[in-house]
C-alpha cells in the first residue's frame, strides 16, 4: 500500500520515541499478576458480583446484558443522571440533545434499542438548498455541491480516492498489523493530505469536515488511527454524510430518552452522583470505593472514556501501556449550540438549513426542527481549536457570535431568536472534552493492542474500545456488550 509520501526510515521516529519510553510491547495482563497481591479492604464493603463504573451508554449496555442473565449488580455513576455524552437540554419548550444525537442506517445495535424500546427516529431534513462556503465562495446547491470553484472538483475526487482505497484495507480489529502500519502511524492526516494535494480549497474542505467529526484539528491526528477512525464507521462517505451516513436520522423528543428507558431495568443497582475513586483487586474480588460506598464484587467493568479512567487510582497500580495509553488520547473539544425561531423560515426560501463552512467560529449548522415543523432549530457545533477558544466564557457571548453567523447565511429575520442553549462539553468534569478522544502520531501502533485488554478482574468498555463505530453511541453499546460477555465467561 502506497501512502504517496516517501517518509524516511529515520531511526528516532515518533513511535520509536514511544517505544524508547518502553511502550513498544504490550504485555498480555494475565490474572496471574493478581496471585500473591492482597489489598486491604475498607470497613465492611457490600457485596455483588459485578461493579460498572459509568452510566453512559455503553456502561448501560453492559449492566443490562448482566442483569438480563441473572447477574447481581451495582452501576455507579458520578452524574446525577444517566446517558452520559447523551444528554437533554431545553429550548423553546422542546426536548433537545446536548450531546449525541444522530445515527445513521448501519448502526444496527442502536437501532434495534430504539426499537425496542418504542423510540421513534425521524430522517434528517434536507429537502431544499444547502449552502456550502469554501475559501470565501460561497454556493448555494441541492445536493453535494461544495461551493468549489470549476475545475477543484475533480481534486477532491481524486483525493477521496485514494483515502479510500487505504481505508479499505485496514484491518479494524488490529489497525495496527496493516500494511504499512508504522509508515501510517508516523504521520499527521495534515501532512497527508499536503502531500497529496495542493488544492487549498479541497484541503479547507478536508480540514473543515475532519475538525468537525473528530473535534480535533488535522495536524493533532495520526493517519493510522484516522483511517482506522473512518474503517470502524465503514468510511469517508458514511462517517460524513447525512444521507444514508451517520446523521441519517435524529430522534424527535431526544436521543437520550432511550438512556432512562435502558436505566429503569437496572432499579436499585443503579447509584447516581457516586464517583468511583479507587479500585483495587486481589486473587479474591475487587473493590471500588465510590463516594456513594464501597463494593466487593468477583469483576469490575469501567465504562468511561479512557483519558478519565486514568483520572481513577489502581491497586495494583496500571501495567504502563494502559496507564500511558490513556495519557496519550486527549479528549477533542466541542461546544454544541442550539438556536430556536418561530418557525423555520429558511424552508420558506427553499433552504434546507444545513450551512458548511471553513470560515470560524462554527463548521456549520444543520435543521433539526420538530416534525411538526415549529418552531425552527438550527443545530451546530464549535469544534477543536475553535472551542477551546470559547469554553468556559459566558453562554451569551457564544450565543452572540453565533447569531451572528445565522444572520450572515439567511439574512436579519435570523437575528431575533427566541430561544438559544449550548453545552460548554470541555468544561464538564465528567466529559472534559467530547466527542471522544483521538490517537496522535505514534500512539496506535506502540499501545492500540491496549484499548480493551482486561486488567485482571477489571474490564474495560466505552466507545473508543469498540473496533465497530468507535467514537459514537453505536460503539459504546457495542463495547458495553462485549465487556458483559468477557465478564460472563469469568463469571461460569
Ligand atoms: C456534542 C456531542 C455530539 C455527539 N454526536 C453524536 C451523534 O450524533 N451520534 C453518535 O452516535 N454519537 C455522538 N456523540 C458521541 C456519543 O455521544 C458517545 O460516543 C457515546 O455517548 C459514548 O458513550 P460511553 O458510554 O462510551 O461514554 P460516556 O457517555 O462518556 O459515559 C461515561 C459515563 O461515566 C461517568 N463517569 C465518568 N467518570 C466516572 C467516575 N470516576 N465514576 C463514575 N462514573 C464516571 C460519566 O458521568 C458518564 O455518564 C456525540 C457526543 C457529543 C458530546
């Protein structure tokens, strides 16, 4: 497999420099390293079988599966309320979503639990004109018509082409055994898309879509772990797009209605506003010290992002590759804003509401209105670099310079809104950050085989252990599922 970029063999490579930190071999963490250790326990700790630290997605999914089988558990979740990087927010008297909202044809898993439990999706809407502004040109097109200027389309086919084509053969459960593995985790997405065209309007356009799916600028990405990125949701095309990809559908009322729903099975097992600071394990059982009490259970399952796994403290301490693993995956930065009018009067122009553009402080905003079809709500997000410069300032000022921008697309009947709410995601403890966290140069082929090796009793779920539409809710229920049945397995 070609990259097109001739990286030179140089002895002291990124990866290498992980590997002279002792990271280049993942150990296999047997249970063997529990034989022998003795932890002291804390003052009579009450007793269960399994312990999930997170309710979030995938920590539901994984405790539902457990309970199912007959399984004595306890969740513990720091938040006062369940769904995690799901949340619901208000605007205009409608339920809205904070955080993960969309889900496309092959998220499966998702799909037959919104189905399950009666929670209807409706398809994104995008009848009417989009506008797309490129490096100043601004187009206003049905359909997939990027505002280049003639003559830059046919660059930007052939660009997506070859990203493609290496894509496709990425082994998703092992990204790290494909071809090349090394030559493509040596390199930023940036330095490959600048040496494999020098079109700006096509790399403006890549760098606006990337920034916007992965809340992470180009040069912050390796090639490797943003081809194994695209592989795990299919690729380019299903990752990005509305149509038939993964913002196909929303769900009206809000995507975190199914988080209480899954939640309600789980009755007393379920402990909110319980941080878990501590976990310890012997040959015996493992103990989790929350601030809601302390557990002894056979397993435990940590279910939330990796970087703020980290943040818990281990006895035994974490093997290195796991512990520098998590130091090596910051959490991107989104901030995610709504914006409400009395009806959307865009659609009244044969506007669809969906705005891209490479110009900050926002990649754009799309239509997700109730199907009533009042009131009109813009939906958008500032990402990366873009949000870190707005967190933690006051809601007004982002609601500000977002109206802005509204007015700047559809004109002064945008610059009275009745209603304006965003979520600051950097600036929550129990996020610091969102969508999900992303691997620079080096990390996925030093320490990658350490994203879901269990740790003696203690296994790990979330969404970026999922080989399966890593990143998004779809990968979180998947991970919650398949750490259910590693623990299942233990548990015979
Ligand atoms: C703004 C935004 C937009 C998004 N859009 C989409 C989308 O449209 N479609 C999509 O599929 N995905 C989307 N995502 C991503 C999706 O929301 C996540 O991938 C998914 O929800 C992750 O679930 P999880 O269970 O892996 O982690 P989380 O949801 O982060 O759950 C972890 C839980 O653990 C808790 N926790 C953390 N630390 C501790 C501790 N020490 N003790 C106890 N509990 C703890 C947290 O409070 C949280 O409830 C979006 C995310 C955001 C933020």
């Amino acid at each position: 497999m070609s990259t097109d970029k001739t990286t030179s063999k140089t002895e002291f490579t990124r990866r290498n420099a992980l590997k002279l930190l002792g990271l280049g071999t993942a150990g296999v963490l047997a249970e063997d390293v529990l034989h022998g250790t003795e932890v002291a326990s804390p003052s009579s700790p009450q007793a269960t079988e399994v312990v999930v630290v997170g309710a979030g997605f995938s920590g539901l999914a994984a405790a539902r599966n457990l309970v199912r089988q007959g399984r004595k558990v306890i969740v513990l979740e720091a938040r006062d309320r369940v769904g995690g990087r799901v949340k619901p927010g208000k605007l205009a008297g409608h339920t809205i979503d904070l955080g993960g909202m969309w889900v496309g044809p092959s998220q499966t898993r998702l799909l037959e639990l919104l189905q399950e439990y009666g929670v209807k999706t409706t398809p994104q809407f995008l009848a009417g004109k989009d506008i797309m502004e490129i490096t100043g040109r601004r187009v206003t097109a049905e359909g997939e018509d990027f505002g280049f200027a003639p003559g830059d389309q046919p660059d930007y086919d052939r660009l997506l082409e070859k990203l493609n084509a290496l894509v496709a053969v990425i082994p998703v459960e092992a990204p790290w055994t494909a071809a090349n593995a090394e030559e493509l985790d040596d390199m930023t997405v940036d330095e490959w898309l600048r040496a494999n065209t020098q079109n700006k309007a096509v790399l403006s356009l890549m760098n606006m879509e990337i920034r916007a799916t992965f809340t992470a600028e180009t040069y912050q990405i390796s090639l490797l772990y943003f081809l194994f990125y695209l592989r795990s949701g299919n690729n380019f095309d299903k990752i990005m797009s509305f149509k038939n990809g993964a913002q196909a559908f929303h769900v009206p009322g809000s995507m975190h209605q199914l988080a209480p729903k899954m939640a309600a099975e789980l009755g007393k097992a379920l402990v909110m506003q319980a941080p878990v600071h501590e976990i310890s394990q012997d040959a015996k059982g493992v103990i989790v010290v929350s601030e809601k009490g302390t557990w002894h259970a056979n397993r435990a399952i940590v279910a939330i992002p990796i970087p703020l796994a980290a943040r818990i403290a281990y006895r035994p301490e974490l093997p290195p590759e796991r512990d520098i693993l998590s130091e090596h995956m910051p959490m991107g930065s989104v901030i995610k804003y709504w914006v409400a009018y009395e009806k959307p009067f865009w659609r009244d122009r044969g506007m669809n509401g969906l705005v891209l553009s490479d110009e900050p402080p926002t990649s754009g905003f799309a239509d997700c209105s109730p199907p009533e079809g009042k009131p009109g709500f813009l939906v958008g997000f500032f990402e990366a670099s873009r949000a870190i410069r707005f967190t933690g300032r006051p809601m007004e000022e982002r609601k500000k310079v977002i109206v802005q921008r509204v007015v700047d697309f559809f004109g002064p009947e945008a610059a009275n809104p009745i209603d304006y709410i965003d979520c600051d995601w950097p600036s929550d403890p129990w996020s610091r950050g969102c969508y999900g966290p992303s691997m620079g140069p080096g990390v996925l082929t030093s320490l990658g085989k350490n994203l879901r090796t269990s740790f003696g009793r203690i296994h790990w779920a979330g969404t970026e252990t999922s080989p399966v539409w890593t990143g998004y809710i779809e990968g979180a229920i998947r991970s919650g599922e398949r750490a259910a049945a590693e623990v299942m397995d233990n548990l015979k």
